[in-house]
C-alpha cells in the first residue's frame, strides 16, 4: 500500500549529537534518555519534522569517500535515537511526526573496486533494498515500518571535464547536470518501487542543483523528489540564488507549471556563527589576531567559518584589503564582527528577539508571492545532549524556535540584511537582485559572481 507524505513543519529540526561543544567539552557520550527527553519537548511544541545532520564537506573529503554504506552515526541515530522515540512515544503523536533517514548515491568507482577481501562487487537492486531494510529494523525494531521521509545524497560524477579539482578530488561544478553519479537513476527507480510498497513515504534530495532535479523529473516522473535541500544562509546565498535564478529563465516557464520543485534551506545559522554567541565574545576567549580560540567554537563552527573564510564567492565582503589591493584574511573576523553581527544586533534588539531569530526570519522572508521560490522550510542543527532547560548556548530551547514566529522583518531591515549578506550590490530583496540577474538564458552556465553583480 503506497501512503501518502506526511507534513513537514517549517522548522526542520537536523539532530546533531556529536557537536555539543568546542575541545573543552565532551562530546563522545550521548545520553540517548536525555535526547530522546528533549524531542519530545520539541515535539510538544509544535516541532514535529527531524533529520540527521548534514556537515559540510572539508578539504579533506575525497569523492572516493561516498559509498553506499551509511555511517555511524547514522546507525546509531536509527538505532538508539529514532527507535527509543517510536518505542515511547503515542501513536497518535508518532503519526503527525516526520523522521527523515538517508540513503547515499555511491561514487562512480565504487562498485569497480576490489574490496578488502579482493572480491570485485557489482550494482544491483538487491544492495538497496537491503540498506532500506535495515533502516527500517533499526529504526521500528521489525520490518513492518515505512521511513516517514529518505533523503537521497548527491554524489558527483568524476569523469567531468568541467570539474574544478583541488587536487584530493572534492571540488567539481555541482550545477552540471551531466555531473552526477550513474547510478542515481537506477537508485530512484529502486526507491520508487519502494515507495508504491508503502516501504516509503517520501523520497527528498539533498545537495542536487535545481537543473539535476529536473532532468531527473524528466527521466523519472515528476512525482520522484518531493523536496531538494541546499546550503543558504546570510553569509553564502549561493545555492538559492542559483536556484532563482534557474527558475526565472523563460525556457523553465513550461516546467514549473508542470511541477512546483520545493526547496530546504539548511544551515541557515552558519554552524552556529550568526548566533548570540558571536555578537559579544568575553577578551578570555579571544586570541590575539581577535579570533576565538579554538576550545570556544564547536566543531561545526570551525568547519563553518573555515569554510566561509577560504571561500572568495561566499566572503568578498567579508575580507579587508590592504593598499597594494590584497585579501587580508587575518582581518576578515573584524569584519565579521564589525560589519555583520553589529547589523544584526541592532536588528535583533529593535524586535526584542535573539540575532538567530532574526536570521532564521530573512530565510523564511526569502519566500514571498513575487518570488515563486517554493520554499518548503528551514533546516536548523541542535545538539541535543544536554538538559534543554539548563543550556546557556543560544537557540537551543523550544521557546527560541517559537521566537522566529512572534515577528516580521520590515522592509528596511530585510534591505540591511541584504547589504551585509554574500551578495555586493544595491539590492533591498531578492526579486530587486532576480530582476537585473535572472533573465538571462544561460543561467546555469556559470556559478553567481559575487565580485561582480
């Protein structure tokens, strides 16, 4: 029996155990009873849509790192976390509930490799709905389950001449349609037996260009992916705006009528850094070039502002530059400080409400009846092992995702936000930024150049 999708709130909830603090904390244990304890206070309160965190790929992530098997910590959130929840929780709660697992597109050479025991294995239908079917045993305890939601992790094709390599094999132009795994199709085809089984209830991308998904819908049927999630925040709009942009070509006009792709937008708080946390940071914490030493940032933090830092598209006016015109990297947290977090502070104390309340409201303000952008939500990372109640870190409590809905950002202040965000120009909101960039009939040709708008 094929069911129907369940509603998703929002809110997105991305459980994350394994980043509760920086290297003075102990992250390594997990009290599975507190955890558990405090999604139900999520869920008491309104937030009822959970998925397992999605860190960002590091210079150090190699293409040859995306196999089919799920990770650890996958295994452990299916087996300790979702399954103690559905063990505990009431029917009639778990029904209006929406718990997402992942399944990973393998990497081109994987199934061409020899494994450790020199046996060479080959792609077939069997290994997926093994690996669904052990999602589903670990999560109900049994096999009669059905996984509320799958998302589909994108894994790019090597064998791409436009790829852009940083010599370990991890950078390649995402937005070419032609760049994904071979496998994808034969994957989904799978999934969506799967899904008329009642095996699934709904089958989501993650990290898939806009241009990717439609080719697929093409090829599949437009019903295959319901939603796709990409990285947008304040910081780095990239992914979004690309998407926009793709969809105001004249020649998608057709496709949108035929179906209205929803997007997830998800680290919209930059790992953490367009928090509270960073708005006032005690002279103790901070080392000598400004920055925060390393035992005051989580591991998502540091991976977030290494990757902002080193990421010319995303920071441009983020960085200082000397007289002779160079970046001044070391000057860049300044700036941040500076010019970011103080605009949103002001912001933040002309509502009364938290700075990651604010910068959850401009993601949820990109979606506007002008703007067609088919928003379906947000997707916000909580460490959830500790005593919510008790936790001084900002945007961890219930009542601070409540926060996000008791306001509106007027029109000056989504235009401030737009002035400090990764984009340059004189642009008050997104349809003033579509209107001079989105007409263009080679949309997906090149990435945004955020030096010149």
């Amino acid at each position: 029996e094929e069911y129907e999708s369940k509603r998703s709130c929002l809110i997105s909830v991305a459980l994350d155990f394994w980043n509760a603090g920086g290297s003075s904390r102990s992250s390594n244990y997990i009290d599975t009873s507190i955890a558990v304890k405090n999604i139900h206070q999520l869920i008491d309160s309104g937030f009822n849509t959970f998925q397992l965190y999605n860190p960002l790929p590091t210079s150090m992530t190699k293409l040859t790192d995306f196999g089919m098997q799920p990770s650890q910590k996958q295994i452990y959130t299916e087996q300790f976390i979702y399954n103690k929840i559905i063990q505990e929780t009431p029917s009639t709660v778990l029904n209006q509930c929406n718990f997402a697992t992942r399944i990973q597109i393998p990497h081109p050479d994987y199934f061409n490799s020899d494994s450790e025991d020199g046996v060479s294995y080959s792609f077939n239908e069997k290994i997926v709905r093994q690996q669904i079917g052990q999602s589903i045993l670990r999560m109900y305890g049994h096999t009669g389950g059905c996984l509320d939601s799958l998302q589909v992790s994108f894994c790019p094709n090597n064998n791409n001449s436009n790829k852009r390599n940083n010599n370990n094999g991890h950078e390649h132009d995402f937005n070419n349609p032609t760049n994904i795994s071979p496998y994808t199709y034969d994957i989904l085809n799978v999934l969506r037996d799967m899904q008329r089984e009642g095996l699934i209830r709904s089958i989501n991308g993650l990290n898939f260009s806009t241009e990717t998904i439609d080719q697929i819908h093409e090829e599949l049927g437009y019903n295959v992916i319901e939603y796709n999630q990409m990285t947008c925040n304040l910081l780095n709009p990239n992914e979004y705006l690309n998407h926009m942009k793709y969809k105001r070509n004249p020649k998608m006009a057709m496709k949108q009528e035929q179906h209205q792709q929803r997007v997830l937008l998800s680290s919209p708080l930059a790992g953490g850094l367009l928090t509270n946390r960073y708005s006032n940071i005690p002279n103790s914490f901070l080392s000598r070039n400004a920055m925060p030493k390393s035992g005051y940032m989580t591991p998502s933090e540091r991976l977030s502002w290494s990757s902002l830092s080193s990421s010319s598209s995303s920071t441009s006016n983020l960085r200082n530059r000397n007289r002779r015109g160079n970046t001044n990297n070391n000057l860049s947290w300044q700036r941040f400080q500076n010019d970011i977090m103080k605009t949103l502070s002001s912001i933040s104390y002309k509502h009364q409400v938290s700075i990651a309340s604010v910068v959850l409201r401009w993601s949820l303000q990109l979606d506007t009846p002008s703007s067609s952008s088919s928003l379906g939500g947000v997707v916000v990372g909580l460490s959830l092992n500790t005593h919510l109640e008790n936790d001084d870190r900002p945007f961890r409590r219930p009542r601070d995702l409540r926060e996000l809905f008791s306001f509106v950002l007027d029109e000056d202040d989504m235009e401030r936000l737009w002035n400090i965000s990764g984009v340059n120009g004189e642009y008050s909101d997104l349809n003033s930024y579509l209107n001079d960039h989105g007409m263009d009939e080679n949309l997906m040709e090149n990435e945004i150049d955020f030096n010149n708008p």
